[in-house]
C-alpha cells in the first residue's frame, strides 16, 4: 500500500533517523530543521531541508552558504509567502 502511494521511502528514512538518533550514529542525512544559519542568506528561523549530521541530541544542519542566484529570488518569494500565510492564520485563525 505504501508503495502505491509513495510512502515506502519516507517510512526507512524515519526508520534510518530514528535509528541514527537512536545510535549516535553522527551519519549524514537530509532533513527538516530550523535553518540556523545553515542556508546564509535565509533567516534563521525558516525551516530548511539541509544536509545534517545526526546525533543523540539531533540533527545539526551543515553550513551550505548563501542559495545560488539562479534559486534565491524563488527561495525568498516561497518563504515570505509562507510568513505572511502563517501570519494571516494567527490574526484570523479558523475563521478565515
């Protein structure tokens, strides 16, 4: 069933990180986190999917550098649509 709806990947990447976490394994894997300066020229705060060295305390993301130019203006519209997305739900919430 997984396979018929593409989760079969997602569920051994979870199954990798957990173990990963699990072990201290200090592997590394792409995942979500807070960027943290991993991606320069986004905010800190944006959640990235970035190269991360798992550990028993978590993913620490790799420093990537700035986003090349070819993506940057994307990557920034993207974003600051979801900013002002996630903003006009905390003003109106489930009214809207």
């Amino acid at each position: 069933m997984q396979t018929m709806r593409g989760g079969a990947k997602y569920s051994d990447a979870a199954c990798n990180l957990i173990q990963s976490i699990y072990n201290d394994t200090g592997d590394i894997q792409y995942v979500d986190v807070r960027n943290n300066g991993a991606i320069s020229d986004l905010p800190a705060d944006s959640a990235v999917e970035v190269a991360c060295r798992i550990t028993a305390d978590g993913p620490k993301p790799l420093a990537t550098g700035e986003l090349r130019l070819q993506v940057s203006g994307y990557v920034q519209m993207m974003k600051a649509f979801k900013r002002m997305t996630v903003g006009v739900f905390r003003r109106f919430g489930a009214c809207i």
